[in-house]
C-alpha cells in the first residue's frame, strides 16, 4: 500500500510558472499520435510520423478530425500540438499533469478543454489505478490526450466507426467526444464490479469468522480505494454539468440528452460507491466485534478450567499434607469418598457454567 | 447477505450509446400488456396481444386510456411500444434499466416521464427487494411499466375503477398517475413496519442479552436495507417536488394538492427511515456494551477463584513439604488449626469481594 | 422500550386516496366541542352538543369565535365541522393523522392550517409523548383540535380570557392562537426539564461508578427520546418562519413581534436539545471507559495473586517431592529457611507491583 | 457539574406572554444604574440613585450619554428604564431573559438592540461562565445592562475615557459600543487561555501515562465547555454582520473598519474552538488506546508468569506422588537431575517470550 | 507537543482598538527592508537602511518596485512604512498579528491586502510550522511582509528577476505577487510530501506490528498539524477567489489565468490534505485492532497453558494424597499408567485447541 501515488517531484516547486513539466508516473516508451477522420459516407485512419503534418481544420471541413494523443510524458511533443491548434500554454500544463483533477474550461467558444481519468482497479496490489486522460473539442475537431498507450480504452469507438455508418459518424465531434467519455464511465461500473467482487471475498472470510489482521487490512485499502474513487468521479459530475449548462456553439443541442444520461450514469457511479463504502465500514465493525466475542470465548475456556480444577487440586493438597494427626487419611473409604466429593464438585461446577449459558 | 444486486452485465460497457438492454434480474415469463379505457360512466380492460393494436389515442378523446405493461426485459416490446407511442429512446432505455434511480424527465408538454421503485421487504433473505416502476404521462393517456408481474401492485386501482365512478374514474390521467404512486408509497409504510418489526426483535434479544454475533450481523443487514430504502426514496421527493413546480399542461391544478400530500408521506417515510437508522445504530453500541460488561463479569469470575484457591492450595503445598524438622506438623490439632485458618482466609476473601463489589 | 408509535395501520396501505382515516393511538372517549366567545368587554363559553350549532361566523362579527376540538379520531365528527366552515379535505386528513409533522398551509386568504405537537416526558416509561395539535385561523374564528383531552393544555390560555379583559382579549384570533402555541411552546421547556433531569441522575451514577448495562440503556433511551423531540420541534420553526412572511391578511402587524418572540424560544428549545444529546454522547463514552479500567482494575488483582502465589506454591512443590536423596529437607533449619524465603519472595513481588503502580 | 444552567422557571411556563420575568441565576444585591456623559473636551460620571434622572437625551446633545446597569434582576427597574427610553416591551424581556442567545434587532433606525455573553473559566469548578449583555443603541446615547456586578468587565472603556480624550471620547455612541464589545472579545481569548492551559495539563498527564477516569472525566468537561462556548461565540458572528450590513443611520461608517476587525476577531476565536475541540477529541482516544495497552501487558505478565510457574509445579507435583514403583525417586542425582531440568524448561520459557516480544 | 501557538499576551486583552501590538513567536533580530525595482530592461536591488528612502513610487513610474520586508515584530518598522505607504491602520495590525487567517481586502482601488502563510514541517518536532506572509499591492508597486528572516523563501522570484527579463520582468506588480503566492504555494506540495513520508514511516510500522503507544501519539500529532494545514490552506482558496472576482484595476486580465491555475492548486493540496486525514484515521483504526488481535492472542496462550497443565497438575495431586488406603500406589505399574494417562491428555489438549483454530 503506497501514498506516493501524490508525490510531487521536488524539481517541480521554484520553478517558473506555467512551465510544462510532467508530473505522473515514469513511462519509457514514446508517445504514439494518431488522426482519425470521418463523416457519414467515409473515414481514414493515419498514424502520424511528423507533427508538423497536425493542423487547425480548415472551418467548412466536411470531415470530423479526431487526433488522438497516447502519452503526455513529452513536453516537445505536447508543446508542437498546442502550437499547431493554438491551444493555451496551461491547458498544455494540465494535459501534462496526471495530478490534475477532472474539471471544464472554455476558452471563447473557440476550444473546450476537458478532462477526467480513466480507471480500472489492479487486482495484483489491489489498488485503483488511474489515466489522465484530456479532450479539447474545437467546432471541426477533436483533441484526445491518454496517459498511457497499454490497453487502449478508446478502440471500441474507433472499432464502431469503421463498422458502419451508424451514430457516432453521422455526428460532429461534440458527439465523438461524448461517445469516448461513455467508454470511460461505463468503465467505472466494470471496475466497481471488481471492487464489488474482492468486498464480497472479505465479507465471507468476516461472516466464516476467517478474517485476520491481513483482512482488516485489505478492507482498509479497499475503502481507500473506493475513497480515492469518490475523488476522482465526483467533478465529472460537474464537468457534464457544466457541459450541459455551457451555452456553447460547440455543444450541439442534438448531444445534449445522451450528455445528459451519461450525467445520471454518473450518478449511478457514486451511489454505488457510496453504498459499497458503507458495506466495508459495517465489515470493519462486524470484525471488531467478532475480536471481542472470541476474546469472551477464550476467558471463558480458561474461567471454566480454572474453576473446574483450583477447587480439586486445592483438595488433593489438602490430603497431601504431612501433619501426623490427619483421621480421614487412616479411614478405610477415605481416599474413595474424596474421589466422589471431587466427582460431585465439578460435575456441580459444569452444571453452573452450562446454566449461565457459558458451555 | 449479497451486494450483487448492483451487478453490472459487462455486455453493457463498450456497447453503442442509447442501445437498449435489459439491467436487473433474470426474468423468464413473458411480458404482459394491458389496456384500461375509462371515464366518469363507462370503463373497459383488454388484454392486448398484439402490440400493433396500441395506439397514441387522438386528443379530443372521451376516454382516460391506460396501458400497463408487466415487465422490461424484453427489448422488442419497450422498443415497439415506443415507437406506437413516438417516445424518446433515451426514455426507453432508462424504462430498461432498472438501476435507475427515480427521477422526472418532461418532453416539450407532450408527455412526462417518471421513475420510481416499489418496495417490499423480503423475511426470508432480510432484504429489501425493489421493483423498478415508469410512468410515462401524456394528455390523455398513461404507459405504466413494471419490471415484475408477480402481485400486481396496481391491483388495488384497478378494482377501485371497476368498483364505482370515483374519484378516479372522473379525473384524469395525471389523477391515474397520482393514484398508482399513492399505492406505491403507502407500500413504504408497510415495508418499514416489516423493517421495525425486524429491529423489535433484535432489540429485545439485545436487550435480554441473548444476543450473538449473528444478531449483530442481522442488524448490519437491516442497517443496510435502511441506507438503501433511503437511497431509493430520497429522489422520489426530487420527483414529486419536479412534478408540482413543473408549470406543465399534463398536471392539472385541481392534481395539485394530491401531490402536495403525497410530498408529505415521502417526508414522513424519510423521517422513519432516518428514525429506524438511528436505533439500529444505538442497538449496535448496546450490544457491543453488554460484551465488554460480559467479559468483565467472566474475568470477575476467573479472579474471585484465583484469589480464593491459590492462597489455599498454597498453604496446603507447605504442609506437604516432607522437610524432617516441622514442628506444626507433630501437634495435636495443627490439621484442624490450618483448615480453620483456610476457612477463616476464604470467608475473609469473600467478604473482601462482595465490599469490592464483584460478587 | 417500543418502536411501534410509528405503526403504520395496514387498512390505510390500498385505501382510496383522501379518504378520512384516523391514524393514532386507540382512544374510546367521545370528542368534546367547547366554542369560547370573546371580545374586550364580554365572553362566552359554551360546550357544543349538535355539531349543526357550529357555523362560519359572518365576518363583521364583533366577537372573536373560538372552537376548541378534543378528540381527533372520530371521522363523522372532523368531517361535519369540516363541512360547517368549508375545510379542505385534505386538511381534514392531516387532522387525523397524528403522525403528521408539524407544517403550516395557507388556503388562498381564506384560512391558514398549523399543526404542531404538544409534549410531555412520561416519567413511568421513560418515552416522549406528543399529542397531536392542528389550528385552522380564519378571519374572524380560531379552530383548533387536540388528540386527547386528558389534562388539557389550553386551559391555561382559557383562565386567561376569563380572569380579565387583558391582551387576549382585546386582540384577533391570531393572537390566540399564537397564545396558544406560546403555552405549548412552553412546555417544551418543561419537558425538557424531566430529560435535564434523569440525564442529571444517569450522569451520577456513572461519575460515581454506579452504572450497568441497565444505565446506559436508559441513556440511549433518552438520546432518542431527544432525537424525537428535535424532529418534531425543528419544522416548527419553518412553520413559524412561514407564519412571519406569509404576507397574510389573517395574521395581523401587531401580532408579528409576539411570533418572532416565540420563534426565538424554539430557537432556544433546538439549543438546549443539541447541547443535552451532546452531554448524553459524552456520559456513553464515559461509562464505556469505565467498563475499561474496571476491567483492567480485575486483570491487576488477577495477575497479582497469581504472581505472587504460583513461585511460593511451586517452592512447597518442590519440596513435597518424595526423593531419596534431598539434602535441604535434613537440615535442621531447612523448614525456616524455606519459609523466609518465600516471604521475602512476596514481599519482593508486592514492591514490585507497588512500584508499577499496579497496587 | 450540572446541567442545571439551563434550568427554566416552573412559573414561567403558562403565564402571560410578554410579562417581565427574569430567567437566570438567583442574585441578592441591588441594581447599580451609572450614568457616563462625555465629549472631546469634557467628562461626567454619576451614579444614578433616582431612575426618574434618566432621560432620552435631546438630539442635538452635545455629550454622548451612557447608561451602564449593573444587574437585570429587578423587574421594576428594567421597566423604568424602558419607559424612560421608550424601548419595546419584549427588548426588556430579552435583557431580563438570561438564556437569550446573542441577536441583533432594529427598532426602525430609532434604537438597535444586540446582545452576546461575557465568558469567563471558572478555575475551581472547570467551567465556563456567561454573563448576559445588552446594549441599547440610540443616536446620542447607549445603554448597556450587565447581568452580574463583581467584576466590573467594561473598567477599562471606562478608565480610558477618564484617562484621556483619545479615540472613545472623539467618537459618537456606536464607536463606544464597538469598544465595550471589544472588550468582551478579547476577554474570549483570555477564556481561551485558560482552557488551553488546562487541556495541556490533562495533555501531559496522559501522554505520561499517568491519566485515570477522572482525567478522562475532565477532559469531556472541558469539551463540553468547548462546545457551549462554541454555541455563544457563533451567533456573535451573525450579530456582527447584522451590524455592518444593516443599513442604518445610528451606525457610522467610521466605525464600520473597527467592526470588521472584531468579526474577523470572533472567526479566530472560532477558529481556536475548533482546534481545541479536535485536541480533545484526539486525547480522549489516545487516553482510550493507553487503557488498552496498559491491559495488555498487565496480561502478558500473568500469562508469562503462568507459562513458567505451571509446568514447573506439575513436575514438582509428578514427584510428589506416591506410589510405591518410581523408579526416578531412588536415583543418587534424580532431585538435582529435576532442579536442572527445571531451570533449562524455565529460561527456554524466559527465551521464548523475549522472542515474541513480551518481556 | 505544545498547543501554545495560540497564546494570546494577555497585554492585548484591554488594550485601546487598533493599537499595533505584535503577536506571534520571540524574535530578536533586526528587520531587514530590501527594494527591489525592476522592469523588461533594468533591474536594481538595495538594502534600505532609514525607512525614510521609501516611498509611494509616482503613478507614471517605468519601474515596478517592490519592497521586501522581513519581520514584522518591530511596531516601529511597520508603522514607518504604514506611513510612507499611507496604509490603513487596521491593515498594519494584521501585518502584525501572526495569528491572522489568510484574507483579501480591497481599499477602494488604490490598494489590496492580502495574506496567507508558508508552511514547512519541522522533522525534528514533527510539527507543521507556519510563517505569516502579507502583500499590499499598489498600482505601481508591492509591499511583502515575511514574518521570519531565516530561509528566504521568495528568494527563487529574486533569482529570477536577476537571471533573464522573462514573464516577470515584462509584467506589473500584480504578476509579481502571482509569482511570490506560487513560490509559497508550491511549497505546500514540499510540506505535503514530508508529511506524507512521516505517514508512510508510520503506516508501515503499524503494518509490520511494530507499533506501541508512541506511534499512536505521532500519529495523532500528524493529523493535528494536517487539521491545522487545512485550516490555514481552506480561507487561501477564499483569497483567490476574491483576487479573481474583484473587478479591481490592480489585478490585469493577462494575470488572471495565472492566479485561476494557482487556485486549482490550492484546491489539490485540499485535496491531498484531505486524503492524508483519511489514511492516518484508518491507521489509528487498525493499530487499536492490532492492540485487539494481540491481547487475544496473549489470552490464547494463557489459556493453553492452563488448560493442559491443570488437569495434569491435579492428577498429580491427587497421587499426592496419603490416604491409607489408595489401591492404585501399590500396583507395579500404577505411576507409568499415570504418566502415559497425562500424555494422552495433554495430547488430547492440543488437538482439540488446534481444531479451534488457537493454536
């Protein structure tokens, strides 16, 4: 369990404001660019060498430009791409800081600049695990920025565009970058059902009186987990929000229900998180008090053995004692009648324990 | 105990935006359609086989037409009867999913779209079991769906529409609608009495400290239900409150203050819930209290014993010493002179204890 | 201690909507009607036995017309004088329902409907109990109606009017009523007095250690008694916030500063509650802790007697072995010797302890 | 400690609403009525024997006239006052009303009203102490009423009026009252102070281990004082803001820069509160872990001296039998074979708890 | 651990209003006064010695001039500079008072007021260390007050300003206090790291069962100094909200997507603060359950113990006995079927304590 997913590179503080620094985790390969252009009738996909080839679309384009951008770990490459769409140096900043929380900006009705995170949950460290992901959605294009290039979140939509003609390529990119943000939340429930299905393991080893220390300890991160989750879904709500409410050009009106249903996805997100955070605190009290019933169990093995066996073994010494002038120890059925009185002790004694409901 | 009712069919994530698909428990009946006409003098119930036969009723119509449709799973059906009655098929779609939480949608004054659950609480698996209501109300007719077909719900207003012309027969549909959600909501009540009787239970059981770590569980459970029931009723005041403020031609005024009452139940569901919430959770301290006031008792227990026997076993281990030279052990009376002094010593002991308070 | 005030009548779930329904406690007394007369100069008071006697008082009536309803459970009887002076029926209905919270509602100029709860502490069952008050304030009439009418709460207010020609009598119908609400207002004081008082006795006993399981019962006892209280107090100030800006004919300037008076004293009553739950939360804590050092207090006295006892009873082990060859047990001090040993031993362990603080 | 502070008067209840009573602590002296008159130039300080000498001062004074009432006990001499300055009857029941939460109220630019609560910390009896404060604001004059004499908490005004013709005497009536209330808020700090001490020493003694229930029970009276100071500093903040956004004559913007600088004062001692609360909180639970870890070890001291003491007394208890056929009894070495034996069971006992990490 | 940070010299208290009196740490050396005067081309930094060289710049200045004070203790100082400035006294007493919370004050256009603290976590006592910063910015100039001299923290802007005419040589005054307020800010991250590795130092200990009652109090320590980072980071976010609202001539648009990015900032560092309270709260949760797991396992052990050995240790007494009469003595081979009996048992003893799971 590590905090330093926070950690903020030193290098950072002092520096002059607005620089572009990277801020996230160390990645080594390099960044891939990709143009995807459609309309209706037809579409291209291009993997992009030279950035110089990115341009602004010229205004009565009849294609959509989707531009996709895996990685933001290179300032040189974010640096180009803001130059050649004109884009504000921090919007760049924030495509490059993985910190960065969800949030809106509009920048004259010429951009809007988005972002939010991609998650999944790794089983392996049990931790939630975290994309930056950026949208800039200009009237003829769309800008997407991805943290990382391993298993890309966004094919489905591309996959759908070159199947048919359908929705999302009769459409501009207002609808394209809804139709990606889709993908995104509809992730959310994927990875709260992974969430979901490790709760449900604890819960059976607490109800099974399995857990330990260890499960404790897993429900912790797990709620920490779904904490971090709340965090990082919670302004989504407000971007769609301010989308929905942004009286903007950019923004057709045709887009503005499906913006709407994804803001109640949204939602549905939260409310689930918010109820599994409850059942992981109610776990967290079922173990407590399971600690303390079987710290009771334990005492009273032990009370029952010492009430049981003091009184006996008090007995036996008595008898074991040396004085010269002892009758019971020269009558003939002593030592039997002391057997029996030992007998009728402590089978009086379990009877006691049985009634106090202690056996 | 199962959170898996918020499973999400991984089917869903990645599909095409606005694509209908059925979210919630399997159902295998097929769905059933029903069509009530009626008005202040004549009312008619058709069962309709055919969807085609569902039509959107002309405006200037005499009858109040109502069609009830028992079950969502089967998307064919949703779609057709949209597309009879030209709804929207984000509409549809949240009519198909059952995760939905109750909401208000209006549609330019043609028609409203509402969203509740029913609820009832299961004694078998101590669950809250939700069924998944939509209203769809328009000039002169209503579309109500249910997700389940089992113990019609409705049941009540259709017999109130068959008994005689009431109040309900000379109202119109937004008055049929204000009365289905009636029924719905006078259904929390008894829901939360099968809830209160529940907690009775545990109470007394917690109370007469017959409680075990079971008794907890069940009340985590019941806690549980609580929190979800709250969930699930909180939105239906946002949807009651949408439905009096929305200046909309399908609410008529003389509806009004019906809704305004119904306002008030769902207040005072909320007020029980929250009420309900609050003695779990102080039964929850109770009973974690009688555990530590148990385990303090056994420990007296344990104590008392040792303090007793270990000075007495004790003594008699000295005179069990076999050294040539003890002079006590060769008087006359010395064994009865020790078991005198036992006795005195245990007498002292306990009366030592009962001042402490511990006997 | 019993949840059921909240019992939800299973006749009333499926009724037709509206319908008059008394939901409260089982009460077998017939309802009284009393109309109290007044003006500055004269009075009259009368008990009403035909309920055709009541009537709309004609408005330039000089007198002020009080009726003063006892007893809410009679359906024939609420619906005859609501048909006398022209009530909703809705109105009606929360009337009867005493499970309704306290709220304020105009009707279009005409009248205004209050409800509130009067309360009192039950010593006996340690409960809060309410009673259910509603007041119907016309232009020239004041209705109000009480849930029970053992140990009437407005005789007060009636003495009043009788004793002199003082403030009441030389005012509308407003400031009747706002005499009335003062007295109920009033006894939330006093009731709140009781509490302040058996939480006084429980804090005792848990300062001086004198507590149980049974104390901290009577403890959540009363916290949700407080809980209770602050339910039904809190919407009075919304009612009596609503009272001073509802911009009514019905309540006049004059009366204004008495309701602001008296919205500051429920202000008062929330303070006084909050700060009493507080106080409850603190002694629950402090009766835990005490259950803890009590434990640690038998622990210490255990361990002790153990540490003490268990080396001196194996020494006289050791020498109650039965070997040939034991040189010690031939000596002639060998007894003497052992015997000063172990009670240097003990005296060794009780400095030790002394000086671990543990004795 | 007593809750009894909060006590209401049984005579209260059920009278006359508007009627003078006083509501607070029992008090025997008489009233003390001071009259201070000042100007840049001049000074005049009388004590007020004849109520009948005070008068609403003609308005274009030359002199600020200041009325300070020492004690709001006395019915008779409120009222005198009242009529004299022609002030509303239910201000007089607030300055007579001990329990009056701090407010502020215009009397239509003729006279404003504000109260808040002098606090102090009673050392002996670990709480805190109010002293109810009113001030009436006029044109020319001020009034202030003190509910207790002892102690005279606004000398310091006073002696800097007699001392020079600074600021105070240079300014009308609202920058006396502004000074009088700074006194009192600096008063809070130094309340502040004293609680502050009193938490560190209760810090000490618990960090040091040397914390018992009655620390702990201390510590809760502290928080408890926290939050009722807590409860009267904050509407203080209301009532400040009241002033500077009131609009009226009587207040002058000279002044208005010394106000915000006392409500800025009041967020600081806020501020603090909240602290000081939190450290309370935290202490309670580091009290709490002690108990627990105190409890451990007093149990492994027993468990260790059980696990060495046991074996070794059964073995001793092996040899002490006595049959005839033991053959270890005959041995030259087998008493000294045993006492070796003995000594390597019990320092591989010794051993093995160090490793675990319990001795 | 010391609360004595908000001690408040009693001195104050009593005071006349708006006296300038210093409150915060002893501090004995001098205060140091630097000018630094810049623009795109020119820059020039002296260490003033009289006071009397400053002075407000004239409006049409092709200079920005900043004054660099550090120390605020000295009334002299600052009230000299109030004076050349013409400054508003009340501003000087906040410059001063080091308890002040962060803020925004505007006087009317001429000038702004505004303060907030650096922060740095002393290792050495482990506790969040603050210094108190204010800037007054005028049209041509800013005035910085730093409460210590030690570690000047503004020294990377004076580098800056030194090594190149970049961003904040070309801007104003207003880009001069973005930059000083980003430098302090970015720190926050520096501060936030610290603390972070403080956690995580602590996290693990707790993890690999290393803790005791200190780690408890650090760990309380820890959430001490981030409840009090928040509170001295919250009103900051207020601050620049405030920079951002103000329409004020002083603040330029070109800084204001400066200062909207320093404001997410600060909303991350809330939001780090924030997830830190979290993890060191459940910490505290599984050390107490760690404390828990523990003494159940010193009870198991004690338990065994005494469950083996005191049925074995009483069977030895009972051959102990010296009855006459007991057959079993005699026989040859009575003491081994003794012996073998107690190995079967303690056997039997610890099968049936590993089938529960204690051993």
């Amino acid at each position: 369990m590590s905090r330093r997913r926070y950690k903020v590179g030193e290098k950072k503080a002092g520096s002059s404001p607005g620089s572009l620094i990277y801020v996230g985790k160390e990645i080594d390969y390099k960044t891939r660019v990709r143009r995807i252009e459609y309309n209706a009738t037809d579409y291209a996909i291009d993997d992009i060498k030279r950035l110089s080839e990115c341009r602004l679309p010229a205004t009565p384009e009849p294609f959509v430009s989707w531009l996709d951008v895996d990685g933001v770990h290179e300032a040189s490459v974010v640096e180009r791409i803001g130059q050649q769409y004109q884009l504000h140096p921090l919007l760049l900043e924030d495509v490059m800081n993985t910190r960065q929380k969800p949030k809106l900006e509009q920048y004259d009705d010429v951009y809007l600049f988005a972002t939010l995170k991609a998650l999944s949950f790794n089983e392996a460290t049990q931790e939630l695990e975290s994309e930056h992901l950026s949208f800039v959605l200009g009237k003829q294009y769309l800008i997407s920025f991805q943290e990382e290039r391993k298993g890309d979140i966004f094919q489905p939509v591309i996959d759908r565009i070159i199947a048919s003609a359908g929705k999302t390529r009769r459409n501009g990119p207002d609808y394209l970058m809804y139709a990606l943000m889709d993908v995104v939340i509809d992730n959310y429930f994927v990875t709260l059902d992974c969430i979901g299905d490790n709760l449900e393991t604890l819960e059976n080893r607490i109800i099974e009186q399995a857990a330990n220390q260890e499960t404790l300890t897993q429900l912790y991160a797990l709620k920490r987990d779904l904490t971090l989750m709340r965090r990082l879904v919670w302004p989504v709500r407000e971007m769609l929000n301010g989308l929905l409410l942004e009286e903007s050009e950019l923004v057709k009106p045709v887009t503005a229900p499906f913006l709407r249903d994804l803001y109640d996805h949204v939602l549905q997100v939260l409310d689930i998180i918010d109820s599994y955070r409850e059942v992981a605190a109610s776990l967290v009290d079922v173990y407590l008090s399971t600690l303390s019933n079987r710290m009771n169990s334990v005492m009273k093995t032990l009370t029952i053995f010492s009430a049981i066996f003091m009184p006996l073994t008090f007995i036996a010494g008595i008898y074991g004692m040396n004085f010269d002038n002892m009758p019971e120890l020269h009558t003939r059925d002593g030592y039997f009648a002391v057997l029996g009185a030992m007998g009728v002790l402590s089978i009086g004694m379990i009877l006691y324990f049985r009634r106090r409901g202690w056996m």
